[in-house]
C-alpha cells in the first residue's frame, strides 16, 4: 500500500491550516480588544454620570441605575446625565461603523463622511427643517437624511468617469463640502437672531440639551441601521480584494455596495439630526479600530467601540475641560485634526 503523500500537497495543506490559525487568532484579538473597549465605555460612562457640579459616588450612580435611588439623586443620574451618556455612546458608534463602511467601499484612511460631504449635506438639511420649516425632530431626522443622501448621489455622480475611484470620489466630496459649507453659512445669516445662534452652535456638533426623546427615535433608527451593517460586514470584507474577486466568490457587488452606502449615509444622517455634525469621529475610530485588532482591512466592532468611546471621553471633556461646557465637536475637531494631518504626511509620503 502507497501511502506517500505528494511534497507539494502537504506543503499547501501546511499553508492552509496556517492561515487558519492565524485567522482565529484575529478573530479572537478583535473579541478581546471589543471586550476591553466595552469596558473602558463602561468606567468613562460611570464617571461622567458620577462628575458634575453635584458630585455622585460610585454607589449612588449605581443605586440610581438599578432604582435603589429616589429623589434628587435619581433625578441627576436618570434625567439628566444619563442621556447625555447613553447618547454619547450610540452616536460614536454610529458614527464609527460609517466610517468603516466608507473607508472599506473606497479603500481609502482618508474616506470619512464629513470631508466627502455627506455629513454637510445632512446639516443642510436639517438647517433647512430647522431656520425654514420649524419642524419636528421627526422632520429634522428626515430633512438630514435626504440632505445626505442627495449630497451623495451629486459626489457620485460628479466623480463617476469609467468607474468611480476612490480618491477621485475624495477629491470631489471636498469640494462639494466646501459650496455647502457656503449655503450653510448663508442659511444662517439670512435667519433671525435666535434661530442663527441656535443654529450655529448646534451646528459645532454639540450633546447639550439631549432628552430621551431624541436618544429613543435616533437610537432605534441606529439600531436597526446597525444590524444592517452587520448584515452586509462579510460581503463589505470581501469587496476589499476587488469588485472581480467579490464577484467571483458570489458577491451581486452593485447591491451590496448600494445597500453599504445607504447604511453609511442613514447614520450621519441621525447622528446629525440628533446633535449636529460630530467631525472627525468617522475618520479617526476605523483606523484606531484597525490597529488595535491588527485586521488586514476594516472590521465594523472595533469601529463602534472604539467611536464610542471617543464620543464619551470627548464630550466629557468638553464638558469639564472649561469653566462653561463647549460642544463636543471642539474637541473631536482638536483631535481628529491632527490625526487627519498624520494620515495626510502618511499618504503623501507613500506616493512619492
């Protein structure tokens, strides 16, 4: 009986069980670095609900989040920090898993809502609900999503020429950004006195005054946005290798990309109709995401809790950092910025 086994047989079975390895490997560091990110949102969350003017215990946090606490207390912890928290928390996340859809769908560390447009495009249109129509918070969520999604249909079809490639589709976006960075700015001047200040400070990206209203509506709609993105995750990975390559292994690309843009676009939207355009949050937590799980492309949990994070340790800062709270887009400002500048040295540097 033979039982010799071809050299180039067992050298590819050696490769396989492998890449295997390595795989789970993977798969297991990004559970661990999403384990340890939920924590650190866990002790940050209890610690803006703990500081303030009225400084809390740990024990009273906790009393009052499981109904042992009445009173001022309760008052505090439930009515007034803890949606601000909880709001800080679902809109970073929301905010980094669309980054990491469009960063996937370009293949590109500088693909982030905010600079190719969308996220101007869905503050037009809330500006518009707000200073024109003064409508409801249902409006206003509605008026930002189709801002956003006709800002991306306009960069779409601006950068399409045989095909649409990715740092064309940058390039465009930035200029788009800048003319309704314009409109917006005009919107503004040309409305009362009340509504303009309101406006403008809301437009800096800001939590202040977030009820549980805005956090139920804005949190279901990204809940439901978020199972989607999950839905499409294992295509999204597979489209990084090429549309050929996606399609080969049975991928129907147009759909799916279809499908990703609008689940990117529908988050910017509610995160903005909600509290403003946050910047910066969409570029910065993929790529933090990517590096701590050392995944090869963009993976959309270590996005969301790494984006969470940076909403929650931001916004408090913003709120503790300086004698009058500030939005909590100055602060994301200050550090997406100078993130933007590495990512900016890092390319060029590449391409030379």
């Amino acid at each position: 009986m033979n039982t010799h086994v071809p050299r180039v047989d067992l050298g590819r079975r050696v490769l396989v069980l492998r890449h295997r390895r390595i795989a789970v490997r993977l798969r297991w560091r990004s559970v661990v670095v999403c384990a340890v990110l939920a924590v650190a949102v866990a002790a940050t969350a209890v610690l803006a609900l703990m500081t303030g003017s009225y400084a809390l215990s740990p024990g009273q946090v906790l009393s009052a989040l499981t109904g042992g606490e009445t009173g001022i207390v309760h008052d505090i912890v439930v009515e007034w920090r803890l949606p601000r928290v909880t709001a800080a928390v679902v809109f970073g996340a929301a905010l980094g898993v669309s980054g990491a859809v469009f960063q996937s769908l370009l293949r590109n560390p500088l693909a982030d809502p905010g600079i190719v447009g969308f996220s101007q495009g869905s503050y037009t249109g809330a500006l518009i609900v707000i200073l024109v129509v003064d409508g409801t918070y249902v409006q206003l969520v509605g008026g930002a999503l189709l801002g956003g999604m006709a800002t991306a249909v306009a960069v779409y079809a601006l950068a399409h020429r045989r095909g649409v490639q990715g740092f064309r589709l940058i390039v465009v976006g930035i200029g788009v950004s800048a003319m309704l960075g314009s409109l917006n700015t005009w919107l503004i001047l040309k409305a009362d006195l009340d509504q303009a200040m309101s406006a403008a400070a809301w437009g800096a990206g800001s939590l202040n005054g977030v009820s549980w209203d805005r956090v139920v509506v804005g949190g279901a709609c990204i809940a439901g946005l978020l199972l989607v993105a999950g839905m499409l995750s294992r295509p999204m990975r597979q489209m990084e290798l090429g549309d050929e390559a996606a399609a080969s292994h049975g991928i129907r690309v147009a759909p799916v990309r279809l499908g990703l843009i609008l689940v990117g676009v529908a988050l910017t939207a509610t995160v903005t109709a909600a509290s403003g355009p946050i910047a910066f949050l969409s570029l910065v937590a993929p790529q933090i995401g990517r590096r701590l799980a050392r995944t090869a492309g963009i993976t959309l949990a270590p996005a969301a809790f790494v984006g969470a994070l940076l909403c929650l340790a931001s916004d408090y800062l913003a709120q503790h950092i300086a004698p009058t709270p500030l939005p909590v887009g100055v602060i994301t400002v200050v550090l997406g910025g100078g993130y933007l500048g590495h990512l900016l040295f890092t390319e060029a540097r590449r391409r030379l």
